[in-house]
C-alpha cells in the first residue's frame, strides 16, 4: 500500500516522510524535490520549472504529471512508494487517480495539521538551514499556502469523504508527531 502526504508548507511532512522511509522501507517521491532537481539542471525546461518555483506558483500540470508518471512506471510493484507534494490541485489529483488505478497502486493518505501561523514561522527558520530562495519571502510563502488552501484542501476533503485520510496533529515535535503517524498505520 503506498501512501500520499498532505500538509500545509511547514507542517514537517518531508521530515516525517524519511523518518518512515528509513525505518519502514518506503521509497519517497517529493514533487518539489524533483522539479527542484530539473529547475537546477540547466536546461530550457529547468528555466521554465525554476520561474514557477521562485514565484510560488504551481509548475503546470502536463510538467509535473510526466514526472510522477515516470517515477512509478519504472518503481516495480512490490516496491512501496511515499508521495510527497502531489496531488495538488484538482486536475492533478483526476490524472494522479488515472495513473495510481492503471498501475494497480493503492494508497491511502496522511494530513498532517497544522495552523498558518505555526507553518509560516517553521518555514522562514528552514529556509536559513536550507538556503530556499522561495522559503525566504513571505510574500512568497504565503502564495503557496494559498494555493494549499484554495486548491488542495479541497482534495484531501474528497479523499476525506472517501475515507482514505488518517489526520494527524502536526504542532507536537518531531518524535511526538512520528509516534502518532506509526500508531496509527501500524494495526
Ligand atoms: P514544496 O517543496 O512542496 O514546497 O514545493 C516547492 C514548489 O515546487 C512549489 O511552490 C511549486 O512551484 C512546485 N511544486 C511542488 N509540487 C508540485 C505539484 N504537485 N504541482 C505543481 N508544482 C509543484
């Protein structure tokens, strides 16, 4: 069962996402890590990633789709996968759905809580430890919670009335956080 994470920018899934990966031999895909990654490669296309990213705007969708197409076409079937940062938005989550059943993918999904306010002071100390040019600028960051608020919220409330989202309580430190993300997929 692979399984997909929510959580408003700062709310520490990334962190929680390798912790678990370490311990119970999950394979992360991180959406942001990856365009990232072709934003800093050089090329036309990474110059295109790179000005949505630095804005805080959303990569457009045919971009960001081919890339998780990708990652789970050439995972085997038996290897767990952990989604960070995708779906995001409606569309991606339509497309996302497509892939996940095609491959014979099930998952279910985590939402880690937490309040603006909290979120948005995590995020301008990670982007001293982490140099993000788009973790420095409010502005900037508060354009990303936006687009968590106005576009993805919405999807992790259809996911919800699914029932496939464990909501977790995101504000406790690390190891408090971790303890209740493995209590709760643990039987
Ligand atoms: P993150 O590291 O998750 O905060 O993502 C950083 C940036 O990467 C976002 O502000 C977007 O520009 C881009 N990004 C990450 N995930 C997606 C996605 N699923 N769809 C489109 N753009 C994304």
């Amino acid at each position: 069962m692979d399984l997909v994470f929510f959580g408003i920018q700062g709310s520490g899934k990334g962190t929680q996402a390798k912790k678990l990966a370490a311990e119970f031999g999950y394979d992360i895909f991180e959406a942001g890590g990856e365009l990232r990654k072709i934003a800093a490669s050089g090329s036309e296309l990474g110059e295109r990633v790179k000005s949505y990213i630095d804005q805080g705007h959303l990569v457009p969708h045919e971009i960001i789709m081919q890339v998780v197409a990708e990652a789970i076409a050439t995972r085997s079937s038996d290897t767990k996968i952990l989604f960070d940062g995708i779906p995001r938005d409606g569309e991606q989550k339509r497309d996302f759905d497509a892939v996940m059943r095609s491959a014979d993918r099930e998952f279910r999904c985590i939402h880690f809580l937490l309040d603006r306010d909290e979120a948005e002071a995590r995020i301008l100390g990670r982007a001293k430890a982490e140099g993000r040019a788009d973790d420095a600028d409010t502005a900037i960051i508060r354009r990303r919670m936006q687009t968590f608020t106005d576009k993805t919220l919405p999807i992790i409330e259809e996911y919800k009335e699914a029932g496939r989202v464990t909501e977790i309580d995101a504000s406790e430190g690390i190891d408090e956080v971790y303890e209740a993300l493995v209590g709760h997929l643990t039987p």
